[in-house]
C-alpha cells in the first residue's frame, strides 16, 4: 500500500476553508464525530499522481491556538499530539486575503509547533477590487513557507497544491518566532526542565484547560517548576500575540499594499440596510415568511412524485414476488413504513438549503447582532438565534451548533428549549393531521390549513422563548457576559458548497432516521400479523354483525380489524390506551406515539403499517392512500378517531412532547450529564400530556 | 407457522431489527470536555 | 478616559488600554490591543451590541465589554 499523506486544513472561521475541501475531496467526503465529542469530523481523499492519495482533515474553524471552546481544543489536541492517528504530515493555513494580518496570527502559531506548512490566501480574486497587492515572493520569504493564492472563480490552484502536497517533505518547518523572547526568563528555565520537549508546544499545553497524551499537564505541574497564576498566563499570552503581531506587520508593510479608498464600500452599504434598527428587523422576518413560503410551494411537486413512487412500488412487489409472509412484509411493513418518511425529503433538504445560504453568505451574523439584546432579555444570547433557527430543520445540528455561545448558562438554556422549535421531524405528522382535521377552506385569502401550519411553528417558537425565560430565573448558575463574534463579509454562496451541505445532511437525516424506521417497520408488522388465540385464529365467529346480511367485503374488513385488535400489537395498544384515552386517541395512535419516542417521523409510517394491515384488501390490488384511511376511522360507537378535538390534542402533543432520542443523546454529550436530557424529557413530555388532556376536554 | 424460506427470512430480519435498535439506543460511554463553566473565550 | 463604549456611530478611536484579566482571549487575538485604532460601524438598538472595525477585524461585542476597553477619540 502506497503511503497516504495526511494534511490538516486549518483556518479563521469563514475563511472559506470549506469551499477549499470541496475543491480537493470532491463528493469523496465523510462527515464523523469525534469519538466522545460531538465536534464533526469531515474527512476526505484527495487523489494525487502516481496513484498516491492524501487525506484531507477540514478541521473547525479557529482563530488561534489558544483554544477557547471545544471545536478549538479539538484541533490544539490534534496539532500536540504526535501519535494521534491523524497527525497532520502537513498544515495548509487557509486565510482571507482581505485580513491577512489576524489570519497570520495562527499561521505564524502552527508553524511554531514545527509543523511543515503552506499558507493558502483565498477569495484571491477579491484582491484587485479591494486594492490589495501582494507580492508574493517576498512574503514566501519572510513567512518561510509556500503561498498558494486561492479563489472560487478558477481551479489552476487545485494542481498547485496538490503538488505541495506530494513534495510535502521538502517543505520548511523551522519556527517563526523564538518563544523565549516572550518572556526570557520564564521560558529558559522552562527549556532547562524540559531539554527534550519542544518549547511552544510546551507553552500551549501549560495554557490550556486540557490534557494532552504525551505532554500532560500533571507533568508540568510536579516539577518544581515556577507556576504562574492564571492571570500571569493571560499576559504572557497577551504578550505573544502582541510580539507576533508586531512580526507580522513588519513583514506585512513590505509585502503587501493596501488601497483603503476602495477597500468596504459594498459591505458598508449593506450593513447599513441590513443591520438597520428597524429595516433590520423588517428584512429578517420578510426572509423567514419567504423560507418558510418557498418550503411548502417548491417541495410540493416532488413530494406528490415520491409518494406515488412508493405506493406503486409496493403493488409491484406484491404482483411480482412469490406470495408469502417476507412478501407482505416488504410490501406492507418496510416499503410502506420507509415511503413515509422518504417523502419528507424534498422539505427538509430545501430547509437546509436555506440555512446554509444564512450562514455562507454572513447575514447569520447580522442578525445575531440584531437580535442579542432581545434574546438576553429571555436569557439566551443572540447567538441563540442561529441554534433556534436550524432547530426548524433538526434539533441535532442545532444543539451542536450552540457551541460557540460563550456563556454556559446561556448555552444550557440553549440546549434545553431548542427541541421546541418544530423540526422536519415534526412536519409528516403536523401535515397528516391537518389535511385530516382542518378544513380545506379559505378565509380572507389565507388557507385555514397553512394557518394551522404556522401557528404550530409559532407555538414551538414562543414555548422555547418562555421556558427560557422560567429556566434563566430557575438555574443557579452564575453568568459572565461575555459575546465576542466576528462580522464576516458578505459574499454570494458557492453554489456547489450549498449542494453539498444539503446532500451530506439530508442523506445522514435520511439514513439515521430511515434505520431506525425500517427497524420498527419491521418489528410493528411481525407483531401485528401475529397473535394467539381463537380470536385471532378463527375472526369470522366473533363478528357481532348478521354475517348473512352484509356484503362479502365487509366482513374482509371486519374480519381484518378483529384480528388486528387481538394481534400482539393490538394487546400492547389496548394495555395502553387508558393512558391516551383522556387525550382522544384510540389505541392505534396510542402506538404511534410510543414509537414516535424513537423519532417523531416514526408516528406517519406507524400508522401506514398498522392501518394498512387493517384495510388489507387484495381484490383491489391497489393500495390506498393512508389518508383517506385515517379519515374513515371509527371507534366502536361509529364516531370518528380524527376529530377536530382529538386532531388538535395529537398536534399539540407532538409540538411539546421530547419525542427523539437522538436529541436526547446529543444532549447528553453536549451537556456531559444525564440530568439536562432526563430533565428536559420529563418537563417537556409532561407538559405535552398535560397542554393536550386539557385541550381535548374543552374542545370535545 | 410451517417453515418456509419466507418465514425464516421475516424472523431473521425481526431479529435484525431488535439487535439494531438495542445497539442504537443503549447508552454509550462518553468523555466530556466542557464541564460546567463558562468555556467559550476566556 | 473615555471608554470604548462611549464611542458613537461612526466615531474613531485609539486603544490606549485594556483591562486584559476580563477582556476574552478571543477578542485580544482579533487586534483588540493598545495602540490599534478603532471605529464603531453600527450600535444595535436598546443598549445592544456594538458593531466595531480594529485592526481589520470586524466584530461584534456586547456594551459590558466594552467598557472594560479605554480608547482615546480621533478625529
């Protein structure tokens, strides 16, 4: 096997790092977790000459060795530790041409873990329209590494770097800046204790708040070696990276040129309309309106596709393929189960969409901006918004996306209340059950239905906002107030970088979820088509009607929901429909429910399975929409399940109820504690319980 | 039930399922790196 | 001394001093250090955020911190 180089992208946060992975990886990309954290790992092959392949780490933005947050400790870790199975043989530092001076901090600071490195300044082609002039060689020199000037416009750059990548070897890796000269005294006495260790990776690691594997903390600490103070740390830190600017902008005034006459006319222009202190506001609620509008009418059409797709699909297993029992699983447990939750994908993708332009083109930031004084009045930060906001796709990434809140108390109450926004889970169930129980009419030119629709996710929005306002005065936690973000420049998103953030987040989406259906697909139908008894066995003797007087298909279906009333499942939903009978379910929905606490999305393809066992009906040899199914619906009175009562009960439940385990996991990692994910279960599960017993009543 | 090739391929993949979903959902050992306290910049 | 926070839309100034125990790490790497000028851009409403250029660097922080920063004004 040919040796596979290993190479680090690392970078400033939106430095367009990403855009340079995509560029080298292709769609020969995979996204993981870190073992333990969940900080994502995106990792992908690159393939150079001679059959050699380099393997590139895209490693979470940071803006200095000095970690602050666990997306930063995770690449400090990585730099450090020689024997991790990733150690870079190199580092590209990607920076943004338009700030070099803070983007060389970091670079100057990886190369003084004698690390070989190539400094990679991208948006290139910006540099002109900005009056920046560069000259290259002189920075080569002084920065003793290889530049490679970057842009999404052209991909001449592609085979430049791959090149350095393969010649990685001949590449510089001397330091940058003696660290002794920081403080003289300090660091040689440090470089007596320690003659064998290197001397910046000594000091990084006594900065830190983590331990690393071959240089541990503990190490340091029982030498009797002088300790400083935290505050002693700080402004040697602060030290540094004055003396690493004060370098740099030495070398900068050489090398490059600035024409600040043209330099922000554009973003300034922006900023000022966009961060307006009333357009502002009125821009950002007009782009959600236009999201959430783009959503229902775009994803309509292949949606219908889908659906159709999936029912003929099972016809024609059940025509083509040998008549038995793995035969009616496929077609009436699996394909039915799976189709219900495949249909779904055209939203949720469109909602990631748009949630990556958010981000790419840089207006998150501007509303986190606009928004942090409202947001801290219910104790959440304004970086808040950005984990509310993706919550309306998955409360997954959303959680993991509260990582760059700094306050932990801000954080917390982040995580807690983020599974109230209505995530693309939600929306399968929400929209069966509004086309079943809202009327298809109009008022004032507004659809009642899109009304129901909206105010659901208005529900979801206010309930997170209150309970956070409850938990900020309930949680004894001590809070700093601290906000540092950086407003980054706008730019138009790459088209392929959006296409790729949807493909790997609705296909981890679809995987994740569709596991986890097909399973209980699988395991519903067996026990549903199963039981002991006479009653099971022989349903024809216990229908109550005068089997003389009814038509030969009445008693097929008469005969069918016997026998699924007395199948293992109907057993277990009977045992537990007292429970869901204040609410206004039947025993069916009671089972919808209890395997909607692996995933929300579960309920729709629950009651396809069960239902379509019920109405089972070969002569036709079509299947039904499950729709019209659930409508026809009625308990053993005659009334119907799906009333206007019991519809809005089942909707509200679902709105609060802590229904996803995957959430609940990621709670817990994020949290480091089962208390938050236990806590969060049972107060949101409760109130669901409660909000719809009570609904239920007053409407029926 | 009689054995026919269908129903040893519906209990296999009901075993299948179980086996999954018990892997899935049984909680894992994790390593914590941000404890309580303030760690974003300080 | 007037502190960063006392600076209006618009306004330049010069960083003469930071309180460095409870400034964040973060913001001293972005060039929020004495002697970089810096200007305010935007104010967001109600005692909001402040929206700064220092350094090159645009960044955003709250009104707390910024007072934790003495500037000198500039014309």
């Amino acid at each position: 096997m040919s040796k596979q180089i290993k190479v680090a992208l690392i970078g400033n946060p939106n430095t367009g790092k990403t855009s340079i992975f995509n560029s080298l990886t292709g769609l020969n990309q995979k996204i993981a977790n870190y073992p333990g954290v969940t900080v994502e790992k995106k990792e992908g092959v690159c393939r150079l000459s001679r059959g050699t392949k380099a393997h590139i780490f895209d490693l979470p933005g940071t803006y200095s060795l000095n970690a602050s947050s666990m997306d930063e400790n995770l690449v400090v870790e990585l730099l450090l530790n020689k024997n991790h199975k990733d150690f870079p043989d190199l580092a590209i530092i990607v920076s943004d041409v338009e700030n070099l001076k803070r983007n060389l901090i970091l670079f100057t600071q990886v190369k003084d873990l004698e690390i070989p490195t190539v400094l990679a300044i991208n948006m290139s082609d910006r540099m002109k329209y900005k009056g920046i002039e560069l000259n290259i060689e002189k920075l080569e020199k002084e920065l003793d590494t290889k530049i490679i000037l970057t842009t999404n416009r052209s991909k001449e750059w592609v085979g430049d770097i791959k090149n350095l990548i393969e010649n990685y070897k001949e590449l510089s890796s001397k330091i940058f800046l003696d660290t002794s000269i920081i403080e003289p005294e300090y660091f040689n006495n440090l470089k007596k204790i320690f003659p064998n260790q290197k001397l910046y990776k000594l000091w990084v690691v006594i900065c830190q708040d983590v331990n690393f594997s071959n240089v541990s903390r503990q190490e340091i600490e029982n030498t009797d070696f002088e300790i400083k103070s935290k505050s002693q740390l700080k402004r040697l830190q602060q030290k540094e990276t004055i003396k690493r600017y004060q370098l740099i902008n030495n070398i900068l005034n050489e090398g490059q040129i600035i024409d600040s006459s043209k330099a922000q006319g554009f973003r300034a222009k922006i900023d000022k309309i966009l961060t307006h202190k009333i357009f502002g506001y009125l821009i950002f609620l007009m782009v959600l309106m236009a999201i959430f509008q783009s959503i229902y009418e775009w994803a309509s059409v292949p949606m219908d596709l889908i659906d159709s797709s999936f029912a003929s699909l099972a016809d024609w297993v059940k025509i083509n393929f040998p008549s038995g029992a793995m035969t009616n699983l496929l077609a009436d447990g699996i394909i039915t189960g799976v189709g219900g939750i495949v249909i779904f994908i055209p939203q949720i993708a469109f909602l990631f969409m748009f949630i990556s332009i958010l981000e790419e083109s840089g207006y998150m930031s501007r509303v986190v901006f606009l928004t942090d004084k409202t947001m801290q009045k219910f104790g959440l930060s304004g970086k808040s918004v950005v984990p509310l906001i993706s919550g309306v796709a998955c409360a997954i990434p959303a959680i993991m996306a509260t990582r760059n809140i700094e306050s932990w108390k801000e954080r917390l109450i982040t995580i807690l209340v983020t599974p109230f926004m209505t995530c693309a889970a939600r929306l399968p169930v929400y929209l069966i059950i509004i086309a079943l129980v809202i009327p298809d009419e109009k008022i004032f030119g507004l659809n009642y239905q899109a009304i129901a629709l909206m105010s659901l996710y208005i529900i979801g929005f206010v309930t997170a906002l209150l309970s956070s306002l409850v938990l900020t005065k309930i949680l004894k936690i001590k809070k700093r107030s601290i906000f540092v973000m950086e407003m980054p420049n706008y730019k138009f998103p790459r088209i392929k970088d959006v296409f790729y953030t949807v493909f790997e987040k609705s296909k981890s989406f679809v995987v994740e979820a569709g596991k986890i259906i097909l399973a209980i697909s699988v395991i519903l139908w067996v026990l549903a088509t199963n039981g002991i008894g006479d009653k099971f066995e022989n349903p024809r003797n216990y229908i109550t009607e005068n089997v003389q007087e009814i038509s030969q298909e009445e008693i097929q279906t008469l005969e069918a929901s016997i026998k699924l009333e007395s199948s293992f499942i109907g057993y277990i939903g009977k045992g537990i429909e007292p429970l869901f009978k204040p609410l206004g379910y039947d025993w069916k929905i009671g089972i919808g429910i209890i395997t909607s606490f692996a995933a929300r999305e579960v309920f729709v393809g629950t009651l396809a399975v069960i239902y379509n066992i019920d109405n089972y009906d070969d002569s036709v040899g079509k299947k039904e929409e499950i729709k019209k199914i659930m409508a026809r619906e009625t308990d053993s009175n005659g009334n119907k399940i799906f009333t206007l009562a019991s519809g809005i009960s089942l909707l509200l439940f679902y709105a609060f109820a802590m229904q996803c385990m995957s959430t609940l996991a990621i709670v817990k990692k994020e949290t480091n504690s089962w208390k938050w994910p236990i806590l969060q279960f049972i107060i949101m599960t409760a109130l669901a319980y409660f909000i719809s017993l009570i609904s239920f009543q007053i409407l029926s | 039930m009689e054995l026919n090739i269908q129903n040893i391929l519906v209990v296999t993949s009901l075993i299948l399922a179980i086996i999954f979903l018990v892997k899935k959902f049984s909680p894992k050992k994790t390593k914590g790196n941000c404890l309580n306290k303030d760690c974003g910049c300080s | 001394m007037p502190k960063l926070s006392d600076l209006k839309k618009g306004e330049k100034g010069k960083i003469v001093d930071v309180s460095s125990q409870e400034i964040p790490m973060k913001l001293l790497e972005m060039g929020c250090l004495p002697g970089n000028s810096v200007r305010l851009i935007q104010q967001a409403p109600f005692q909001g955020p402040i929206y700064l250029e220092v350094n090159g660097s645009y960044v955003a922080i709250r009104k707390e911190t910024a007072k934790l920063i003495e500037i000198e004004l500039s014309k």
